[in-house]
C-alpha cells in the first residue's frame, strides 16, 4: 500500500498490541504452543493465580521486568512516537503492552490500557497510589510491601479485570477520524472492539501487522509486513 495522508483535519486513534514490541526481541502472547514463556496464562495472568501462587506470578513478571529493561524501542515506536511530535493533541496512543518501550521512543500522549511493568500497587486495594517498582522478586519474602503492609502487586490488567482509563478510551476513540493499530490480534476485548466503535463514527481504520488479525473485516485498510518495516513510511502527515 503507499501512503496514508493525515490532513489537518484528521485526529488520529492508535492502538498497539504485543506485535510492535516483537522487533524488539520481546515475545507477543499467542505463540502456536499456547504458552506465554512456558507458563500457561491462567498460571501467571489472573487474579486467581495471584491468590494461588502469588510468588509464581511475581517471578513470571520479575522475568518480563528483566527482559523489558534490556529491550530497546524499533522503529515502529520511534516512528509513532515522530507521528505524536507532528500531531500534537491531535494524537492519542493506547498501548495494551505492559513495556515502557513506546516511553523509551519518546512518545508521551501515551495510555497504558492494560497496565505498565514497572509499577506495582497495594494488593489489598487500600488506596494508595501505585508506584514505581524496577525491582525483581524471586521470592515472597522478597516483593516490597505497601504502607498499609500488605504485599505489592503487578500494577497489570489480569484477565477478568477491568482495562484501565476506558472513558478516556471511549472519548478520543469516538472524535478519531483516523484509527491506526498495530500488532494485536484481535482476540482480547475491549480493546478487539475499538475499530468497531472507530468505524461507527465513520473513522478510516488501517491495521499494520504480518498477518490479519481475528477482526480484520473491520478495518478500511489492511497492511501486512512487519511494524518496524511499515510504519515508518506509511503515513504522511500534510
Ligand atoms: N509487527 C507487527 N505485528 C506483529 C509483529 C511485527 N513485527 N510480529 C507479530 N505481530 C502480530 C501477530 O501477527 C499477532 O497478531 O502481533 C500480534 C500479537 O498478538 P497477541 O500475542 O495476541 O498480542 P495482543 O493482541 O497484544 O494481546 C492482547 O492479551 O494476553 C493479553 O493483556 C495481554 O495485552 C495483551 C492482550
């Protein structure tokens, strides 16, 4: 496909899944083994693993913390993040990546959907404000514990949680006139549902990844290649 034009009259929507962060040596979820890293998801990703083995979920996200500290951003994020210093407020970035990779870009219009990596947060809920968190924890004896004395959490979205910021979402989706996602496949919802809502308001809606995803039909346009390839010559801003 050649050039998508943004005119100055467009807002633009992005949503990016595990795909942008592949090129940046960080695995995407649905490997054909089912595995995520050899851990099944409902052993380390709900909220009923973490009442099992909270120990267990702490060293599957220790791994991924160690394994996202060492990544670097490819040029798909840089190339969103050159799209938000043309576009200004007329920019929105929605991540469902945990990684700080897009951050790493430069990219800071940015909302974290399913939650960020290098935060943690009461495990009790008591109320305070999550909070930075590089650490690894091997153990339970280890993992900080909140002021309250309860233990940290992953500040992440579990399956069966609810996704963070969604009325935000929900606004700057429905004034978008361009939706542009990256990398997901389509099958974990909302945020499979966005192009839906994009298209109800009459947006163009492009996917960028190297096959279709689960909700391809809903797109105007589908391109197929790999993120750090396509985005950095597929828009052009006039
Ligand atoms: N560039 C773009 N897309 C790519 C690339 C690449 N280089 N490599 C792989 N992809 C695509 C795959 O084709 C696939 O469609 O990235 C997608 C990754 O899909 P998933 O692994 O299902 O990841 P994602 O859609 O982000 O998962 C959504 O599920 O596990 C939960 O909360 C977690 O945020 C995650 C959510």
């Amino acid at each position: 496909m050649s050039t998508i034009e943004i005119t100055a009259e467009d807002q633009v929507f992005v949503l990016t899944g595990a795909g942008i962060s592949a090129e940046s040596g960080l695995p995407t979820f649905r490997a054909a083994d089912g595995l995520w890293e050899g851990h099944r998801i409902e052993d380390v990703c709900t909220p009923e693993a973490w009442d099992r083995n909270a120990e267990l979920v702490w060293q599957f996200y220790s791994a991924r913390r160690e394994a996202a500290e060492k990544a670097q951003p490819n040029p798909g994020h840089l190339a969103l993040a050159k799209l938000e210093s043309e576009l200004g407020e007329r920019y929105l970035l929605c991540t469902q990546n945990v990684d700080n990779l897009h951050e790493k870009a430069g990219s800071r219009r940015l909302v974290h959907m399913h939650g960020e990596l290098f935060t943690s947060r009461c495990s009790e809920e008591c109320g305070e404000p999550p909070q930075t968190d590089h650490a690894l924890y091997p153990t339970l004896a280890n993992v900080a514990r909140c002021a309250c004395g309860a233990l940290l959490r992953p500040h992440i979205v579990w399956f069966g949680e609810t996704p963070l910021e969604m009325d935000w979402i929900t606004v700057e989706i429905r004034r978008s006139t361009l939706m542009l996602v990256v990398g997901t496949s389509g099958s974990v919802y909302p945020a499979a549902n966005f192009v839906h809502w994009a298209r109800q308001g009459g947006a163009r809606t492009v996917y960028v990844g190297p096959e279709a995803p689960l909700n391809a039909s809903a797109f105007t346009h589908v391109v197929t290649g790999k993120a750090g390839e396509v985005l950095p010559g597929l828009l052009s801003v006039s």
